[in-house]
C-alpha cells in the first residue's frame, strides 16, 4: 500500500500532483461485507433513507404548481454579471446557461448567444466556446418558453415511450434514473439523429415540461443516467451535482493489476482536438483549458493478473476522466477506441472489443428530501466478460470506503 504509481512521463509536479496516486486505507472486506441478497453495500455512513417517504412524494403533486414559480423567480429579469467558479472552468456556454438556469430551452440559450445578448469578458461568444474560472459573463433578462400543446402521442413516439420505460430503473414525480445502453448518445451531435434528449420529448407533460438531463455519460458507457422530470427537480440536482453532493460509482476491466491496488490519481486534464479526434490529455497547472480532475481506484477481483476488474469513483466531473485517468495509470479500459494505447496486447478469446465501462451506481440527496439510490446491471457485453473471466458481480466492493471530498 506504501508503492506509488510510476508516472509515465516524469514532470516537476506542483502541491496538487504530489498526490497523485495515494493509496487509500480501506476497512477490511470481511467487516463491510456484501449485505443480505447481494445488493452492493451503502457508502461509508450513508444516510439510511434511500428515497423520499412516501408522504413527501403524496404532497408533491399539491406542491407540483409552487416550484415552477419559484424557479420562474430565480431567472434574471435585468442584466446581471456573474463569475464563473472552479467547478465551471472549461464548460461550454451553453452548458453553463443550462446548467445556472434549468428550464431554459435550447432555442432560448442559442437566440440570446446568437444575439450577443450575453458577453464573455465583454465581448461576444458562441455557445460552443469553453469557458475560464475568474471570467465575468453578462447575463441577459430570461423567461421560460410558453409551454406547447401536447396532443396524441404518434405510434413512433409510443415506441420511444416504451423504450424509455424499459430503461427505468427509478422513477418517482420528480426524478428519473434511465439504465442508458452502451452505444446510444446521451445528447446529440453531428450525424446523431436518436439520442437520449431528443427521446425525452415523448414525455412532454400537460404543462409542456419536458424531463431534462442534469448529467451526462460518453455514448459508449452504460448504466445510470439521471434526468430532472420538473424545473423544481432540476435545480435542485444541478446544485447537487455543482456541490459534489452526487456520488458516483463506476465499473471497468482493465489490462495488468494496478499496483498499489487502491489509490488516487489527482491530475490536470485539459482537451486536444485534431481534425479526426478530440481526447483529453494529462496536463499541468496553469495551461490553457487544464482543469484538475480527482479519481479513486480500487481493485475488486482479477482475472490471472491478465484482467483486472477496477472500481472507480470520480470526484470531479471532467470529460473522458476516468478513460484518460486509467489510461494515464497504464491501465486503459478494455475496448476503449480513444485511450487504449499498449502495443501488441492481444484482447483474450471471446471478450467483445467494446468499452467496458459502466456508470454501476448514483447516490444523491432527492429534491423533497431522502436519498436517491439507482444501481444498474452490467451490459450484455460486460456480462459476458465477467462470465468468461469468472468474475463474482457480488463480491464486496472496495471503493465504498473510498475517502469523500
């Protein structure tokens, strides 16, 4: 547990890379044992309620009108500056008026964009440009979009609908937790015609309230997506996840046994666009669009040393973190098409050459109060890895007693 990972190009590190690969302490498996049917254990000193009582969730439809104004209220009615924090650095415009001020429509964010109604440093923006920690952002008067009619839902949408519905894996009045399949876009993009936003306009309610994304997955990931089914929900979940009040759990294989088989990886990530590719890249404090990124590892069971199945929990939110991390560590995800970089490694008979990577478990502080708790089951590809590698899903998981930051 003393070793440190070998970095694979040695750099001066400054205060916040000493830290890089610390192991943590874990408890001993045999005293946090899996509980009684297999479900993963809690977190270390996670509260015990795992959703709103059932009273809560009854007042919420006399509640449903309230929240809307509320959030109706919070939206700038003359031009206000705002700063953006550390948890903001590199976000897209866009994103960050998303992110600031829930219900707003995508045409709405795009029009006052366009429009130079909001400046960045007082100049003009796209939506596409990356924000910086420190920078002023003019922001100008906003409103909601007047809700639209919902009529009959055509035989495709019913198809979406059903789609979505097997996806469920936690659904109450406010929140929605879909188990997204590997392959299929969380938002759209160039070429994307299906993706999950654009699916959700099938759940338009009476109002014209369409459930919105308050967190995303890269495509190839499977597993927990959470999604705001009010304005009220959405604020609410955006400041949990602005706070790291979110906890997030995720599974993966990788090649070799990370050495020490628990740790921390604290890098600087910042992103490198060719004209074929976009991948992050390992960076230092200070360079341009680097933003810090903390990851917790934990060994959980290998496969004769050839295969290693990894527990990791993100403490920051960074794009393709915990692909670029692993890989960073000289272990890159099995399947990965953008971080896996060991020469001549042959992928064992049988293993499907996909991203083994899955979004397993989201723990967060429900909106009306209580604690929201999803799971997701591996993917058939994943699946099938584990049964040919002879890997126990329900073994104890060492990352539950990773360190909360």
């Amino acid at each position: 547990m003393s070793r440190r990972i070998k970095r694979m190009n040695p750099q001066p590190r400054d205060r916040d890379e000493r830290k890089e690969s610390r192991p943590f302490k874990a408890r001993s498996a045999k005293k946090a044992g899996p509980r009684p049917g297999g479900k993963p254990p809690r977190f270390a000193g996670e509260r015990a309620e795992r959703r709103p009582p059932k009273a809560k969730l009854e007042r919420a439809e006399v509640e449903r009108a309230a929240p809307a104004k509320s959030v109706e209220a919070l939206l700038p009615t003359k031009v206000q500056t705002v700063t953006v924090t550390a948890d903001e650095n590199n976000m897209r415009v866009d994103r960050f008026l998303e992110a600031r001020f829930p219900g707003l429509s995508f045409s709405h964010i795009q029009r006052v964009v366009r429009k130079g109604e909001l400046r960045v440093d007082g100049k003009r923006v796209d939506s596409k440009d990356r924000l910086e920690e420190g920078q002023s952002v003019r922001i100008p008067p906003l409103k909601l979009d007047a809700p639209k009619v919902v009529g009959e839902l055509s035989e495709a949408a019913q198809k979406t609908l059903k789609a979505l519905k097997e996806m469920t894996i936690y659904e109450d009045d406010d929140v929605l937790v879909l188990n997204k399949p590997a392959g299929l876009a969380v938002q759209g993009g160039s070429g994307m015609t299906r993706h999950i936003d654009q699916m959700l306009e099938v759940m338009r309610d009476s109002k014209g309230q369409k459930p919105r994304l308050v967190h995303r997955i890269d495509r190839e990931t499977s597993g927990c997506l959470l999604i705001a089914k009010t304005r009220f929900a959405a604020s609410h979940l955006t400041g949990a996840f602005r706070s790291r009040s979110a906890r997030k759990v995720y599974w993966a294989l990788v090649p070799g046994l990370p050495k020490p088989k628990q740790g921390r990886i604290s890098t600087f990530l910042a992103k490198e666009e060719s004209e074929d590719d976009t991948i992050m890249r390992i960076a230092q404090h200070g360079d341009e669009g680097a933003s810090h990124a903390v990851t917790y590892y934990a060994v959980v069971e290998t496969a004769g040393n050839k295969l290693t199945w990894v527990s990791l929990k993100p403490v920051t939110g960074r794009t393709h973190q915990l692909r670029a991390h692993m890989a960073h560590i000289g272990h890159p995800i099995v399947g990965d098409p953008k971080y896996f970089n060991i020469e001549n490694w042959q992928l064992p008979g049988g293993l499907q050459n996909r991203l083994h990577l899955l979004a397993r478990r989201i723990v967060i502080p429900h909106p009306r109060g209580g604690v929201i708790d999803a799971t997701a089951p591996l993917p058939p590809h994943m699946q099938q890895s584990w049964n040919l590698l002879g890997l126990d899903a329900s073994r104890f998981d060492p990352i539950e007693n990773a360190p909360e930051e």
